[in-house]
C-alpha cells in the first residue's frame, strides 16, 4: 500500500504499511530516500527509528531539526552486517568480539572509538561512536539496499516517549520525514541497552532488554552501571540521559510499596481528583485491575510477563496523550531483569515523581 498525502507546506511523507510480499519493494523505495539524503522511519524489535545516511553530515543533521533533538545529543549507528563493524570503528577487543557473538543481532548497542569516516556531526563531537545490529529484517534490508549504515534515534520529538506503534510515529513526525514504514508493534518496546566499551571495565550507560546480568554471564567478569550518575548529579556519559524524556502531557505519579496499600491510595487519590472533575487515568498490571476504581484503566499486562510490560510502556504512556489525561498513576515494577530498563525510563517519564507507601 502507498499513500501520497500532501497537507499545507508539509513535506509529503509516503506510508507504507510491511505485508507478507511487499517488503522488496518498500525496501527498495526507502533505499533511494535515504541514498538521495532524505529521512526514513523504519521498525526495528527495540522502538520505530528515524534513519538517515550515517556518512552524510547534511542527511543526519535533519533529523535534529525533526526531532527538536539537541546536537550534543549522540546517535546510534545501525549496521546490517557485522563484518561491516570494521570499517567504522578502532580496536575491536575480545570484549566486543564475545558480546557480538552472544547478542548481534539484537538490542545491545556497543561505543567504540570512531573511525575518520564517522562525522563529529552525528557523535556529538565525540571521537566515540555507538553501533548496533538490529533484530529486524525490515530495518537490516534498509541498510543493506542503501549500502550504508544509517543513524537512527528513536523515532519521537525529543523528550516524548519512543514511538513503538505506527500510530505514535504518525503522530509526532508525519509531514516532517519522507517516508514511514509501518512494521507493527516493536516486540522489546525499549529501547536498546547502550555499553560502553572504551572504558577500562564496560560500563552500562543505557539500561536495556540486554541486562547487567547477561552481559556479565557471556564475559565471566563484573562490569559497571553507570545508569544511576544522573541522580547524583554528576555528568551522565550517555549525553541523552541528561534530558527529560519519555513525558506524556500529564504528570505521571509512580506509587511504590505493598501493592494493597498501593491501589488503595491510588483509589483515594483518584477519588480526589474525579470528584474536582481532573482527568485522570490509572495504568495497572492486571492482576490490579479489579480493585482500582477509575474511569480510565489502561492494563500494561501481567505481573508475571516483564517483557510484556516493557513492551507496553511507551505505548500506554502514549495513549494518555491521546486521551488527554493531566493526572497519570501507575505503580511500580520489579527491578529484576528488563525491570530494571522500565523503572529507568518510568522515572525519567514520571520527572522521579515517586512516592513510597509502606
Ligand atoms: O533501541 C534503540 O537504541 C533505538 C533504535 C531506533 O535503534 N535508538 C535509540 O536512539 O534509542 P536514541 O538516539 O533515542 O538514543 C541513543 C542513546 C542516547 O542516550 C545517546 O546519548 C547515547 O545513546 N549515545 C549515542 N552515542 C553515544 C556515544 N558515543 N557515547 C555515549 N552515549 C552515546
Ligand atoms: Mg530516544
């Protein structure tokens, strides 16, 4: 399907929608744009990403203007093949070899120190560079036909949550991109887990799908987490985290504790704010569900499926825009596996708007 819409002075910007045999084609036709300079949105497994040209300076420089994205702020570089890795990056160590091996294709992204070809442009003037390989056929077959590698920030205006539905990319960046793929829902809904490798002892900058523990396992040694420098106040090594994201319109109160006492507040507070006629929404596991009383439950999943929880975080923050919701509840999560990427993100939504019940 190929849908031409022209509005105003927008940029006309051509959707198409992934089906079992039209992908060569989209493939193809998105090639050219991103070839040619122009920006395309793809999908990939971790969250939607607006690509461009890596190599060309003028082409990256676009999508911070599309964004709102502050250009200090580094991207992601996305390869298709991992013999490509060479080609961009210097000292390629044992390290990098084995987390390679164990998670590429997938949502771990590794900083290297750069090669020449990389611009200071789309590195933030850094002489790092951060690549990964993606698990998605649709997002590789982009690479690959452009024959490039192609920069990609999650596809949102910057400090709104990543886009990980069609519907949400539309929103934020139709008329502004020349082209978008819809490739349904992003399996991992977070985005990828960044790792810094020119440290001295890898350090977790991003926390992700791809957690401390794995990375630890396939290494056999102990790395760092550098996630948590922000809260005290130190500079954050990933430039990205020092900026507010992931923000809905409204404001989101996370509620931690006895998860009886939890629905119970959540329940008095919501009772509050209804009975002043605020908008206000409650976003619950669903084993909760039955015992919060609220006009607007939005069901993120099941308390025993983390990844179907990190899967559904964005999108139902997303939703409380569309429902125009200024008052967002939600409790927290268990911090054990991906647990600990969506409580990163909740509170960075949630301004660490956080209060504790006993
Ligand atoms: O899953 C993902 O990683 C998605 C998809 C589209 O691939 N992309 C994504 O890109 O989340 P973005 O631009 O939204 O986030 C990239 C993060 C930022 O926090 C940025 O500061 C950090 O990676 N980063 C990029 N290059 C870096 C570098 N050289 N040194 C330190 N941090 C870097
Ligand atoms: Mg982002």
């Amino acid at each position: 399907m190929i849908i031409f819409i022209e509005i105003g002075d927008q940029m006309k910007t051509k959707l198409f929608k992934i089906n079992q045999d039209n992908s060569e084609t989209i493939i193809s036709e998105g090639a050219k744009i991103i070839v040619s300079g122009g920006l395309v949105v793809f999908p990939t497994e971790t969250v939607y990403g607006i690509g461009a040209n890596a190599l060309n300076k003028d082409a990256s420089k676009k999508i911070y203007q599309v964004k709102g994205r502050p250009s200090d702020n580094p991207l992601i570089v996305h390869i298709a093949d991992k013999d490509d890795l060479p080609k961009y990056v210097m000292n390629i160590d044992q390290i990098a070899k084995k987390l390679i091996d164990a998670f590429w294709p997938g949502s771990l992204t590794l900083i290297f120190n750069k090669k020449e070809i990389i611009p200071y442009e789309i590195t933030g003037g850094l002489e790092t560079v951060a690549i990964r390989m993606p698990d998605n056929d649709i997002a590789r077959g982009l690479i690959r036909e452009s024959q490039m590698p192609i920069c990609a920030p999650s596809a949102n205006i910057s400090g709104k949550p990543s886009s990980t539905l069609y519907e949400h990319v539309l929103a934020d960046l139709f008329g502004k991109v020349e082209m978008i793929i819809d490739g349904g829902k992003s399996l991992v809904g977070i985005e990828s887990t960044v790792l810094d490798l020119t440290t001295q002892i890898p350090t977790i900058l991003r926390p992700g799908a791809i957690t401390k523990t794995m990375i630890e396992n396939i290494l056999s040694m102990s790395i760092l987490d550098a996630t948590h420098q922000n809260a005290e106040n130190k500079a954050p090594k990933a430039p990205g985290m020092k900026y507010k994201h992931y923000s809905p319109n409204g404001k989101i109160t996370i509620v931690d504790g006895n998860h009886l006492n939890v629905v119970k507040f959540i329940n008095q507070e919501v009772e509050k704010l209804e009975a002043i006629s605020e908008t206000v929404a409650v976003i619950c596991v669903s084993d909760y569900a039955p015992h919060i009383k609220c006009k607007h439950i939005s069901i993120i999943g099941n308390l025993d499926d983390p990844k179907e929880i990190a899967s559904n975080l964005f999108s139902s923050l997303r939703n409380m825009d569309q429902l125009g919701i200024k008052n967002i509840y939600i409790h927290s999560f268990s911090t054990d596996d991906i647990g600990t990427a969506v409580m990163d993100r909740l509170l960075k939504a949630a301004d660490n708007n956080i209060i504790k019940i006993k």
